[in-house]
C-alpha cells in the first residue's frame, strides 16, 4: 500500500481517533498516537489530539498531515461532464486524480525495492500495531462502559436525534 494523503481545502481534517472521542471522555488510541506523532511531531500532534478539534486543510499541510491541498481544477481532468458537475464532486475529483497520478509515479519504481523501503520506514510501527489490536480493543470496550463516558455517549445521541438532554460536546 502507498500512502498518498490530499485534501480539498473546505474540508476540515477530522483526526477521526481525537474528534469527537476526546471530548467525550475517550482517550485516542496509542497506535492512532503514535501515527499522527510520526506524521506531525510530538507538539503538534499532542495539541490536535489532547483538544480533539477540526484542523482545516491548510493546517493540516502546515503540519505535514496531508501532502497536499487540492483545488478544484488541480490535478488530471476527471473525464466527461465534470465541469457541469456540482462543486463538491469537481472537488473530490480532483484530489482522486491527484492522488492517483502521485500513485502511478511511485509504481513507476520496481515493487522490491520500494517494499523493502516501505519495510525499512514503517516495518517495525506496523508490527506495534498489528500486535497491539487485540488489547487496544479490550481497553476501548472497557472505557465505552465507564458510567461517565456511557452518559455523555448517551446524551450526545439523543441531541443528535432530537432528544433534549445536552452533551458536553
């Protein structure tokens, strides 16, 4: 797998394992951490995830989050009709052309060599990971079944379906 990240610049970057679960009283996962740290760095990744908040898409670039911004209009045409098409679809279509032609650029390169890079760079947090599911799962469980963390789950639900009672969200 390649890892290509690029994000329209109106879409804010939901760091899915810190927003919302933070301000709900859910910690984000170590393996989440340890991924954002070595994306971002430690100061940067410790604000986003201890504040659990949207980072926009410029942001996100500043920090080393996203390899790009993509404006619509970037990136290859995405085939017929698009400039009738919706504004949010031109969007989404091109960063997908822009990430696929940065993927068609690395498969230019021989499979071996660019595994064993891939390895090298990411073998041995890939290996933490795979090996640390299982627990990491149990903890999330056990957390979900805190009296504090069931009831602003609970209340969060009901503003979400109409309900009355308020979150702390």
């Amino acid at each position: 797998m390649f890892s290509i990240r690029a994000i329209h610049p109106t879409v804010p970057l939901s760091l899915r394992p810190s927003r919302p679960q933070v301000a709900l009283g859910i910690p984000v996962p170590g393996h989440w951490a340890e991924l954002l740290e070595r994306v971002v760095g430690r100061r940067v990744a410790e604000d986003w995830a201890l504040r659990g908040r949207l980072v926009d898409a410029d942001e996100a670039r500043a920090a080393g989050a996203l390899q790009a911004v993509v404006r619509a209009g970037e990136g290859s045409a995405a085939g017929p009709g698009v400039a009738a098409a919706p504004p949010w679809r031109r969007d989404r279509d091109a960063c997908v052309a822009w990430c696929v032609a940065r993927a068609a650029e690395a498969l230019r390169h021989p499979d071996a060599g660019r595994a064993a890079t891939k390895t090298v760079l990411r073998g041995d947090f890939a290996a933490r990971w795979r090996d640390g599911c299982a627990e990491a799962a149990a903890a999330g469980w056990d957390l979900l079944c805190v009296p504090e963390t069931r009831d602003t789950l609970g209340a969060t639900l009901a503003r979400l379906s109409g309900g009355t009672r308020r979150a702390k969200l």
